[in-house]
C-alpha cells in the first residue's frame, strides 16, 4: 500500500535552518508529482511547493520562494524540504503529498498524505 | 496567483440535514478542482476531484458540482462522522492553493 513518512521535524531557532524527508513506498515513485502543503496551529491548508515526477519543474508558494527548496532522489524514493532563513510564521505541521492526474481532464489532485511532521520556529 | 473563497467558513448542522458549501476562485479554472476533508490531528483526505468526481470509498451523500469560477459540495443527510473542516483546492495553476475551510460543527 501506498506510504508517506515524513521526518525532521523539531524546535529551530529563527534564521536557522531545517531538512525535511518524505519516505515513499508503495509505488513507482518516480513516475508522481510531488508537493509539500503546511498548516499552522489552528490555521488552514498551505501549499508550499511541487516538484515534478523527474525533477525538472519546481514551484513554490511565493510565502516561501527563495528560502526554501524542494528536491527529490527517485533512486531513494524520498523527497525532501530544505528550509533555510526560517521565520517564526513558519512554524506548521508539514505534509507530503502524492498528486494523480485525473485521466478524462480536469487537473491533478492529492490522492495521498504522509501523516505530517511538526516544525517549530521559536528562540 | 488563484485565490480560492469559500463560505461559510463555518457552520452549526444536526445530523440528517442537507449542508452545502460553497468555493470561488479569483479567475476561471475550468473543472480544476477538489474537496478535502479533515478530521483533527490527521491528514486530509479527498472527497471530490475535478470538480463533480467521487473518489474511491467515498460515500455517495458527498458530491460536487460547478465549473469556471464557481463551485459547491453537497452533503445529503449530514451524518456523525461527516464532522469537519472542508476545504476546496485548484489545480489549474501550477501554484496550487486551497480556500480557507469551512467547519462543520454540530448543532
């Protein structure tokens, strides 16, 4: 069955910086996108970035472009989050997400979630 | 970027009623969109992608309706476990983003 773990989580100092991994099995892992979504305490869903199933195309939510950088090592099945500069409105339970593809049209959607891993950005 | 609003962004139902939410995005995004359900402490889970299809497993008294710009998830028959935020998301920007949630608490 399809599996996301997150890890690296933990209490960072503001201006310091973090590694998020996401371990994938359960599927081809190179032939998916990619994405990591946040959600602060209490807060809504934030999408943070994609990257595409070979790694060419990245995007990032403009909360987080140039501090952070998603990557990903298909012969490790694991994707990752660099975070660097962090903020204290940056602290969020971090998720990754699989995204399908809707065969008849109609976009991509994220069919699967790891369970998250909290950051916390804090002095 | 594609802003998404959804309303209520909360609401009080008893179980048995008929709750409908309602997404709108800042500018057309064809059939590009999704529902999720969350449940406290844990990942959300979809219900509804491109805009009216029913995931696997999900139960039929959800469903989703709207093309363009404006968009709605029905829940027929409200029941115990059907207690939540919701949330709508686009696709059709390479910048995804969801609308803020709505919850539905009981009455």
């Amino acid at each position: 069955q399809v599996q996301l773990v997150e890890s690296g989580g933990g209490v960072v100092q503001p201006g310091r910086s973090l590694r998020l991994s996401c371990a994938a099995s359960g599927f081809t892992f190179s032939f998916y996108g990619m994405h990591w979504v946040r959600q602060a305490p209490g807060k809504g869903l934030e999408w943070v970035a994609v990257i595409w199933y070979d790694g060419n195309k990245k995007y990032y939510a403009d909360s987080v472009k140039g501090r952070f950088t998603i990557s990903r090592d298909n012969s490790k099945n694991t994707l990752y989050l660099q975070m660097n500069s962090l903020r204290a409105e940056d602290t969020a339970v971090y998720y990754c997400a699989r995204d399908d593809e809707v065969v008849a049209g109609g976009g991509y959607y994220f069919d699967y979630w790891g369970q998250g891993t909290l950051v916390t950005v804090s002095s | 970027d594609i802003q998404m609003t959804q309303s209520p962004s909360s609401l009080s139902a008893s179980v048995g009623d008929r709750v409908t939410i309602t997404c709108r995005a800042s500018q057309n995004i064809n059939n590009y969109l999704n529902w999720y359900q969350q449940k406290p402490g844990k990942a959300p889970k979809v219900l509804i992608y491109a805009a009216s299809s029913l995931q696997s497993g999900v139960p039929s008294r959800f469903s989703g309706s709207g093309s363009g710009a404006d968009f709605t998830l029905t829940i027929t028959s409200l029941q115990p476990e059907d207690f939540a935020t919701y949330y709508c998301q686009q696709s059709y920007s390479p910048f995804w983003t969801f609308g803020q949630g709505t919850k539905v608490e009981i009455k």
